[in-house]
C-alpha cells in the first residue's frame, strides 16, 4: 500500500484542483462526509449522540466543520470549538463554516485559555470527540491554546477521532515534536500517510481507515511510490517461486558466518532460519574449537571450522572462507562472532573482499562502527545492514532518542550514502533502499523483543538472497514473513515467553499462509 509525506499528497490535492478542475471544497466535503460516515457507523447506536469537535483555522478545521453539518443532519448534538478568531477562517474552509452556521450549528470561537477552559467544562454526556485542529500541515509543537486542546483531549476517556492524522504528529515522519493528541479511530484521506505508519506517529493512531475523497485515477494512479506499508497483499508478490522440479541445489546456498565461544547459539538459529527460510543448502563457517558444539546441533547444516583465537574466528581464517564462498549464492556475516579487534578486522576485510549478495548483523555490525566508509567501497553491491537502535546509534553516532524521535530520515539517509539497504529493526520495522525509498513493514508485535530474534531475522533474510531476490525485495520479505510467524504464535504464546525458536518452526508455515492469501 502506498503511503505519502504531507508534501506529496499536497501536489496530488493541487493537480486534481488545477488539472482536473475539481474544486478543493468538493474534496473538503468529500473529505468530511467520509468522517462522519465513519462515526455515525461506529457510535450511533448511542442515545442521544453528542460530539464535540475541536477545529484550527486552516483546511483540516474546514474538513471539521463538514463533520459537523454531516452529524447534525443525523440528528446528532454538536458543538464545535474553533482555536481562532473567525476573521482568520479563509478559503474552503470559510465556506463550510458559513454553511455549519446556516445549519444551525453551534460554534464557539476560542480566542485564550479562560474561554477554553469554560467551554470545556461546559462539555459533557459526549459520545465522541473529533480532533481537526492541525492535519497535515503540521511544522513545530503545538503550543498554547492549541497544546491545551490537545492536553485536554488527551485526558478524556470518550473516543476520540483524529481527521487525517492525529494533531501533533509529523506526516512526514512520524516524528512527534511535542505532544499529540492519541486517537482511538484516525480517518485519513486517499493515501495513508507515512507519519500514521510508522513510530512513534503510528503509536498515537488507534484504528486506520483510508475513506475516498474523489481523487481520480489518473492522479491517484501517478502518485509516488517511494514509500510503501507492507501488507500480505504486497509481501506476498516477493515470494520466490518454487520450481516443482528443482532440487536442493536450484534454491540457493546460503554461507553463514557465526558463532564463538559462548555464542554458539546465535549460529545455530541463523543457520537453521536460513533453512526453514527455503534455502536449498546453508553452510555454517564457525571457529574450530565450537565447530563440534554447533555441528552436534545442527544436523541438516553443513559446518566449516575456521581457524580461531580464544573462541573467536581469526584474521588468518580469511582465505578458507573466500574460498567458502565460491559457489554460494549468499553471504550472512554476525551474528555471536564476537568483538575481538582481530574478529572486527576479519569481518570488514570479508565484506570488501567479497562480491556475494549478503546480510550483515549483530557483531558484523559493530565491526563497522567508525568504519562505516567501508560499506559502500563497492557500488552497487547487494548489501543489507539490520541493526537495532542500539547498534544504528553506534554506527552513526546519533543517540538512541534521536534515531527513535526521526527513524524515518535516519533510516532513509544512512540507505542513500552508503548505498546499502538499511532494516531499522522495532516496532513498524523500517526498509530503506539506497535510492531513498522506505518500506514500512505491518507484522510483528512486542513477543519479538527477546534475545536471538535479530539471528532468526537475518538467517532468513540471507535465504531469501540465496533463492535469488533482491537486497531490497529480501530485507522486506523476511521482516514481513519473521513478523508474520510471530502474529501466527500470538494467540497461543501471548506477547511475552516467545522464544526465537518457535518462530523459525513456524516460519515455513507463515510462508505457506501468505503464498496462500497471495
């Protein structure tokens, strides 16, 4: 599914104004017909149904205004608080408050705290409330009267129901500048928009529902793909086609580069993920001395002990392990290799070296920290980094708060100037591509937050690579599919006590759902 930043919705609304010559008080009414819809459906069954709608001045308080007509011809109690003078009201949205009014709608004007304050007070029995105080075009925190609105609205236990996005949240980014209002319903116009997606916008959303505004086709249809939310519907396009006649070698080879004292256990998921991921075959090069640890635990994987130091792979290991790529298809390099100096320098020595597709993780990645100049010494090279926020903070040198607050454009940036795809791991899993496009994945809950998730993630993304798909088409399956594994546990586990093996157990069966539903 599509979803845009304020800007690109902004051209798509000014060339159906200007190109098709339908005016922008028809999408306004569009637009707020489409709300009250939404809220006469969910909340009419209530006796005597009330709203109270808080209104800017600008566009998203036009589409507020038409809200309001709508319910009071359903026979709804409404009033509607405006946070500005009425002087200010200009445009589309002037027209549909002079039309409320002829209605006979209630309007009050709130021009400073105290009038606030007594209109609130004198608010009460609601059945819902309408946040369209800001919209879209929203550029700096709230402040003021509109801060207290949305503090005040805040606090209420009525449902509240934000018009396009949530007041206070970035549609652009998701980035919250200050404080936003935290909807239970959110009813957004043509697109979902990138901020309602991913978090912590997507957090403050409630339920999304999409409502057609009468943007034709011949515009809806050119808008910008650069951002997508991924849902079955487009995961399931990038699943690789399984030839009925191949055999274990027509599916790829996957070589993983794991594992250390004390760590073995990271190898042994990446490598097993890599196999229930559809790999043909997955080799495991692993330091000697676990080499017999890990083989014990790995009956269906191939093993290669490397020459090691103290548990750890050694510099000297790197020759056998070019030679161990040749005839691979695909390389995952990290995960519990260890921090030692002479680990770090082979991992980065392995990465210029090698010409394979590959997935870099967990250790991989902090080899790479203050070193990041490396990763893009081979353009266009299928490289795929997937660090938590953690480790994007040691890589870029931005807080963990910082890279949460705008994960967005970090993401996007670090994909674009280092000419790797980036998976920003958490909740909403961002996929960002070197040539600036996001994905934004849909699975997953907080039972992932638990230790060798990030190993059973990689080694599936790393099967993916080495059934042939792109570094981006990869990343994105194998976030979606190692999500959907774990929605599919959810009602019997809970969002606490998932181990990471029980998702890759039923990774191959999420992978035979979605190709259903594909």
């Amino acid at each position: 599914m599509k979803v845009l930043t304020a800007a690109q919705m902004q051209e798509i609304d000014r060339r159906t104004i200007d190109e098709i010559g339908i005016p922008g008080v028809v999408l306004m009414e569009n637009a707020g017909r489409g709300v009250a819809e939404e809220i006469v459906q969910r909340f009419s069954a209530t006796d005597s149904p009330c709203a109270l709608i808080m209104a800017g001045k600008g566009n998203n308080g036009g589409d507020g205004y038409v809200i309001a007509r709508y319910l009071l011809n359903q026979g709804w109690d409404v009033k509607t608080l405006i946070l500005a003078e009425r002087d200010a009201i200009k445009g589309d949205a002037a027209v549909n408050l002079f039309a409320l009014e002829k209605c006979g709608g209630q309007v009050d004007f709130i021009l400073n705290a105290e009038a606030l304050q007594s209109s609130l007070a004198a608010a009460g029995g609601l059945t819902v409330l309408v946040d369209a105080i800001f919209g879209t075009g929203l550029i700096k925190p709230a402040q003021g009267l509109y801060l207290q609105a949305i503090e005040w609205l805040n606090q209420q236990t009525f449902p509240v129901v934000a018009v396009d996005i949530p007041s206070g949240v970035d549609a652009s980014t998701g980035r919250v500048p200050g404080v936003a209002v935290n909807a239970s319903l959110t009813v957004t116009f043509a697109f979902a928009k990138v901020g309602l997606v991913s978090y912590p916008g997507a957090g403050l959303v409630g339920e999304l529902v999409t409502v057609d505004i009468g943007i034709p086709e011949q515009i809806s249809g050119q808008a910008a793909a650069d951002c997508l939310f991924i849902d079955a519907e487009e995961a399931s396009r990038l699943l690789p086609v399984r030839n009925q006649a191949g055999h274990k070698g027509t599916f790829g080879h996957l070589l993983v580069v794991a594992g250390s004292t004390g760590k073995c256990g990271a190898a042994v998921m990446a490598a097993e993920s890599g196999l229930r991921g559809g790999a043909g075959l997955v080799t495991l090069a692993c330091p000697q001395s676990v080499q017999p640890t890990i083989a014990s635990r790995l009956a269906e994987v191939m093993t290669a002990p490397m020459l090691d130091v103290n548990g750890e792979t050694s510099l000297l290991a790197l020759d056998a392990l070019l030679t161990l790529t040749e005839g691979k298809q695909a390389l995952a390099i990290g995960p519990g290799l260890g921090l030692a100096e002479e680990t770090s320098e082979l991992m980065r020595r392995l990465v210029q070296d090698s010409a394979l597709p590959m997935i870099i993780d967990a250790d991989g990645l902090n080899a790479f920290c203050g070193h990041t100049h490396l990763l893009n010494s081979q353009a266009g090279r299928q490289a795929i980094l997937t660090p938590h926020p953690g480790e994007m903070a040691r890589l870029t040198g931005l807080s963990v708060a910082e890279i949460q607050a705008d994960r967005f454009t970090v993401a996007r940036d670090f994909a674009v100037r280092h000419r790797v795809v980036l998976v920003l791991k958490g909740a909403r899993t961002l996929i960002a591509s070197p040539d600036g496009k996001i994905h934004v994945n849909s699975t997953g809950h907080a039972g992932l937050a638990s230790g060798g998730m990030g190993d059973v993630l990689t080694g599936l993304i790393g099967s993916f690579l080495a059934q042939g798909l792109t570094a981006l088409d990869a990343a994105t399956l194998g976030v979606y599919l190692h999500g959907l594994a774990a929605d599919r546990l959810l009602a019997s586990f809970g969002d606490a006590g998932l181990l990471a093996t029980d998702v890759i157990y039923e990774i191959p069966a999420a992978r035979q759902a979605l190709s259903k539903e594909g």
